[in-house]
C-alpha cells in the first residue's frame, strides 16, 4: 500500500542520513577504500560471516575502515525461509560482531539456503500462507535475540515454487506479520519483473515505504531480453538507474549502495558509479512527500 508516512518518520526509522551513499566492502578493494578520498562514500558495507573471526591485514583493514565509516552488514547465511534449525550459534557471533564495529543497520536476504548443511545459493520462498508465517516468526525471533530491528532484502528468483500469492503480496504480508524493515534492491526488482513479466514500478508502488531504509542497486548479466541474471559483476545499466530515479521520486531519498561483488573495474568507475547515485538522488529524491 502507498505510504502515508511524513518524510521525518521514515528518516527517524533509518539508521543512516537519507541521502548516504554506500560502496560493499569487499577485499579486493581494501587498497582502494583505505585509499579513498573523503567523501567518495558515505558508508560500507560487509558480509559479516566473510569477516567474522578475520585476523592479520585484512582484518586490521577492516577495523581501520570501520572506525572511520559507518559499517552495514548484509548477511548471507541465517537461511530466514529455511525449515532446518536457525543457527543461533552463527546468530551470537553476528550479534558481536555487529556490536564490536557500533554496525547501524543489519540485513538479511528473504530467501533460503539451508537443510542440514548450507546449499551455497539463495533460493526463493513459497509464496504461500505458511511460508509468511514461518518466515515471518524466524525474523522475529532473530530480532528478539539481536535486540534490534532488521531489514530483509527482496531476492532474485528464477522461478516460483507453488505460488499461492503473488511476490509483492508475499513480501508485504512477512514485512508486516515480522514488524521488519525492507533493504529494497532495485535491480532484483527489474531482474524480476523482467523474468516475471512483471511491472517494476508498480512493484515499488506497492510496497510499505515507511519500512524501507535503504536501497542496492547493482549490475546484472543480460542471458536474453527475457533472461536476466543477477550477478553484481558489470556495471549499473541505464535502465536500473532510471527505476532507481524513479523510485527515489515516489519515497524520497533513502541510503544507497552500490554492489560489486567480482569483475572488479578501476577504482575511478565505481567512483562514477557513486556519483550517479549522488546526482539522481539530488534530482529526484528530494522532493515533498508529505
């Protein structure tokens, strides 16, 4: 449903200034970020299960750049639409590691990849009743244990096991049965509506804007004009950035990370990248929602 939400209610519910841009962090780009003019990026943000327990240099990068950046972690391994157990010996050492770095915002994919060991792939819900409610009580409970609010982030998926609803019904009904945030990634929502025959910006309409607190937006493999691959290893493509410009027009501007996990560019194209989502931000996100 459209948000009634003022501008200032939405901001007090995100951990980051509305109109932060972020950068992952990942570790072939350690010389790079520690490197980094001021002001190229607002925040950082990790995996914490790739850097949980990480000694020696990378670990002192690390620290250095979490004491001089906000840090966000987007996990990938709690399994939150999973039957297997959840992993709350994993959970305790999130929970540390996002106290120890003083982390403003934790993440988790709306997806699956567990059953007695991890599948090493996030695969996609049911969108059934009794998927909402079971994945819907993993996030409270994961909320109960870490002591804060989560986001979950909408996935790509490449097909749709038993459909008793569709997605955005299925994501807004675990959003509100959870009381979580949403992590919107804007280029899963085009991948999707693309392999789904769906419309992206009617998608972005629907959802809760109150409960999104912050934005990814990455680049995708083109397998065929109705193939779209997520795999964050290319460059933003024009049509990404125009949804993102459009969807910062309907909610306002929201923090923003660009993703890059492989194929890896100069450090000056990830900084064009950044400045893209500075200028559409700075064009359309801040108009009056109220």
């Amino acid at each position: 449903m459209p948000s009634t939400d003022t501008p200032a209610s939405v901001a007090a519910r995100s951990p980051l200034p509305a109109a932060a841009t972020g950068l992952g962090l990942r570790r072939a780009l350690l010389p790079a970020l520690r490197q980094a003019p001021v002001g190229d990026f607002d925040f950082l943000e990790c995996a914490p299960e790739n850097w949980i327990g990480v000694g020696g240099p990378a670990g002192d990068a690390l620290a250095e750049l979490a004491s001089r950046h906000p840090l966000n972690c987007h996990g990938l391994s709690l399994s939150l639409g999973s039957t297997a157990a959840l992993d709350t010996g994993l959970l305790t050492q999130v929970g540390r590691f996002l106290d120890r770095h003083r982390v403003p915002l934790y993440s988790e994919h709306l997806s699956y990849c567990s059953d007695q060991g991890h599948l090493y792939d996030l695969l996609p819900i049911p969108f059934t009743e009794e998927a909402v409610r079971h994945t819907a009580s993993r996030i409270a409970r994961v909320q109960d244990l870490l002591g804060r609010r989560i986001a979950v982030e909408n996935v790509s998926y490449y097909l749709a096991p038993a459909p008793a609803m569709d997605e955005l019904a299925f994501t807004n009904a675990v959003l509100a049965e959870a009381d979580c945030d949403l992590l919107l990634d804007v280029n899963n929502v085009y991948v999707n509506a693309c392999n789904h025959g769906y419309d992206a910006d009617r998608f972005i309409a629907g959802l809760p804007a109150q409960r999104i607190v912050c934005l990814h937006v990455a680049g995708h493999l083109d397998q065929a004009q109705d193939l779209k691959i997520d795999t964050h290893g290319s460059a933003v493509i024009d049509p990404v950035w125009a949804l993102l410009a459009r969807t910062y027009a309907r909610i306002g501007s929201r923090p923003t990370l660009l993703e890059r996990d492989f194929n890896f560019p100069p450090y000056a194209e990830l900084q064009g990248e950044l400045h893209t989502i500075r200028r559409l931000m700075s064009t359309h996100g801040s108009v009056d929602h109220d």
